[in-house]
C-alpha cells in the first residue's frame, strides 16, 4: 500500500534519521537569535532610558482623589476659570489627577526645578500627553505614577488626554505653567521641554516621598 496520510499508517519517508548539517545550522542560528530578542527586553527596559520603571505604587482612587485635594489646599496661589492653580515648592510631591473630563488641578512649576508629579485617574483610563511635546503617559485608575520631572523651559503647557474616555475627551485638557528662573509666569510657547527621570533613584524619591 502507498502513503496514505493516516495517523494508523507509519510515515514513509526518512524524518528520523538524523538532521543534516543545514538543519542544524538552522535550528541554532534561530535558537541564538532567540535568545539575543529574549535578553533585548529587560536590557531595553534598563539601557533604553525610555520607559518610566512603571507602577510605583497602587493607591485607592479616593485616596488619590483626597490626597489631590490636600495638596491644593496646601500650595494654591489663584483661580483660572474655576480651576484652582497651584504652586508647590521645589521638590515637593505634585498631583495631577485625571477624571472625567479634567486635569485637576493647574499646576505652576519652576523651570529647572525637580518634582515628583504623580499621576493618577479617579474614574477611568486616561491619557496624559504634554504638549507641545511628545510626552506621553498612561494614567489608569488604582496605580500611582511617581515621575521625577524636571521643566527645562518656561511656558504655558497644555496637557491633553489622549486616550478615549467618553464623550468629553475632546475637552478634557489641562494647564502646566512653567515661571522662568527669578522671572514672572511667561506666557510665551515654550522652546524647550520637560526632562524625566526614569532612574531608579527618581523611585525611592517617589516612594518617600509620599504622605
Ligand atoms: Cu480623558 Cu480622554
């Protein structure tokens, strides 16, 4: 009887011999590639320098919600458009909460100087991008982002979400103003841009710095 393609007939051709030197070849040049993919990821995520070293922290969405509304209440300087805008001193925690449809509150940073801003939503996912920049950062409810940033020009900054969050998202923008070094709050287009500190360092700060 010939082949018949039946798992009941035993194959016909010669696959258990051993493989040849091609095959061989093959199998551990894909085998080293492999592995060279395999040690890019964690290498990527240390040496790339461009991933936050992600989730610092989980928090209750009321927490963080509570914990904005304290630090507001501690550093606010004025009102904009109902928005209260708040100035808190160099080095200190900075909270951006993000909730259906705002950026709570307006924030007035230092050029030069360094912060922990962290980030969280109350409500659902939302999406952090500073413009005129391309800085782009998740903000999903039930984890605290502690980011160490540090504005190296002054300006009017707009933060808006982009990540879909219902039928206000298109509305849902928000204000970072930078004062230049010993200067007034400027009003022009900012020329440079934020830096952040993706290093571990930037992690202990924000895990002690927490209230
Ligand atoms: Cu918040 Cu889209």
């Amino acid at each position: 009887m010939e082949e018949l393609h039946s798992a009941l007939v035993a194959p016909q051709h010669v696959w258990w011999k051993p493989a040849g030197k091609q095959e061989k070849l093959w199998v551990t040049v894909s085998f080293v590639w492999c592995m060279i993919l395999f040690a890019m990821m964690p290498l990527w995520h240390i040496k790339g320098g461009q991933n936050p070293s992600g989730i610092r922290a989980r928090v209750e969405p009321a927490d963080f919600v509570k914990r904005t509304d304290q630090f507001v209440k501690d550093y606010k300087v004025g009102e904009e458009n109902g928005f209260p805008v708040v100035a808190p001193p160099a080095g200190s925690d900075v909270y951006l909460l993000a909730r259906m449809w705002q950026w709570y509150p307006v924030l007035r940073l230092e050029e030069g100087k360094t912060y922990t801003l962290h980030l969280s939503a109350a409500d659902l996912n939302h999406g952090f991008n500073l413009q005129p920049f391309n800085l782009n950062f998740q903000v999903i409810p039930g984890y605290d982002y502690g980011l160490r940033v540090t504005p190296t020009a002054s300006g009017d900054f707009r933060v808006i979400c982009n990540e879909y969050c219902g039928i206000g998202h298109h509305l849902m923008v928000g204000k970072i103003l930078v004062t230049p070094v010993g200067g007034a709050a400027a009003i022009e287009p900012p020329a440079g841009g934020f830096k952040v500190l993706p290093d571990a360092e930037a992690a202990v700060a924000a895990e002690g710095g927490r209230s």
